[in-house]
C-alpha cells in the first residue's frame, strides 16, 4: 500500500495532503487507513510549529527556511504564513494567513498588521510557497513586500524577510538578496518627507 500511494501521489507530501476520497481509491486503503494518514499529518505539522517555537529565537533566514521546507515545499496549492516575533526575535506564533490557487493566493497588508499588534509583535518574517517550484519572485511579490513593509513600519514593526519555498529544499530570501534592505531604504525616504 505504501509503495503504491507513493507512486500514484508522487511524494510523501502529497499522500499526507491527499483527500480521503483520492486515498480511498487507491487498493487496499479505506476510511481507517485514510484517517491514520490524516492524522499523522496533523502530528507532524504540529511537532515542526513545535519545534520552530522550541528554538525560541531566530537568528537567521535558513533557520526559519528549515521549518518552512518542511512545511510547504509539497504543497499543491499556494499558502502563505507569517511568523510573529518579539522585539528579541523570540517567536510569539505562526500563522498560515492564506491559502490560494496553484497561481495565486490573496494576502492583505492591512491583515497582517493588525494580527501583529494582537500579538504585540515588534517583527514578522513572511513567506509562501510557489507550488511550480520556480523561486524568483513575481511582481506581485515585489509589489506585496514594498507595501507590507511601508504599511509595517507605519506601526513600528520590522518585516525583516520575505521568503519564497520552492521545491527539493530550495529557497528564495529577499533579505539574503538585497531586496528587503532596498526597500527599507525606499521606506526611510517616503517617512522622512
């Protein structure tokens, strides 16, 4: 059974996210196996949020990538998360915010910041995953950073990365890439005037 969920779904991944009804057809799994499989995902989300909280402070973007990996990389859809930090970058929680096409998700800037101040966060590291694999950021993603960023700092919060989670453990950091340090400076010249 094994080997042939993992044949027909293509990845671990993909059988721990497969509708009971997809897992249902494939010979051998019924409703039992189907809920042990659902169930062991659960566990293992949360044993990696766990573990994520567990460090307790995050020191920099490949940390935070290595839970992330985990948790988006097989993805069939696009699911955009955000994590809260305090102003010592102790992890206060991590949310999924969204959850989109296989081309698209819609995230509000406005939303993200007001769950910031609920949670008394001083920074926030974004990310998403891009299910085609492709790591370089659209211009939706560019245009999405500028604005949360601007609409973060308004309210004294620090986006300090923008991360994009393709496929077989890669990653995209728009802090590792100049990006977010770009924009802080475009960011600085906007409130000084």
């Amino acid at each position: 059974q094994a080997r042939a969920l993992l044949k027909h779904f293509g990845s671990l991944a993909g059988v721990l996210e497969a509708p009971a009804g997809e897992l249902h057809k494939i010979k051998g799994v019924g409703p039992n196996n189907s809920f042990a499989i659902h169930f062991l995902h659960g566990v293992a989300r949360r044993y990696l949020k766990h573990r994520l909280q567990e460090k307790q402070y995050l020191h920099s973007s490949r940390q935070v990538a290595e839970y992330l990996i985990h948790s988006m990389r097989d993805l069939q859809h696009e699911v955009f998360a955000v994590i809260f930090l305090d102003a010592a970058h102790a992890i206060i929680d991590t949310q999924v915010v969204a959850r989109g096409t296989v081309t698209s998700n819609t995230v509000y800037p406005r939303e993200l910041v007001k769950l910031a101040l609920e949670y008394n966060a001083a920074a926030m590291v974004v990310a998403h995953n891009h299910p085609s694999g492709k790591l370089q950021p659209s211009s939706q993603d560019h245009k999405l950073t500028r604005t949360l960023y601007l609409a973060c700092s308004f309210m004294n919060i620090r986006l300090l990365d923008h991360l994009i989670i393709g496929q077989a453990e890669t990653t995209y950091s728009f802090a590792d890439n100049g990006i977010m340090a770009n924009i802080g400076d475009e960011c600085s010249r906007l409130l000084s005037q």
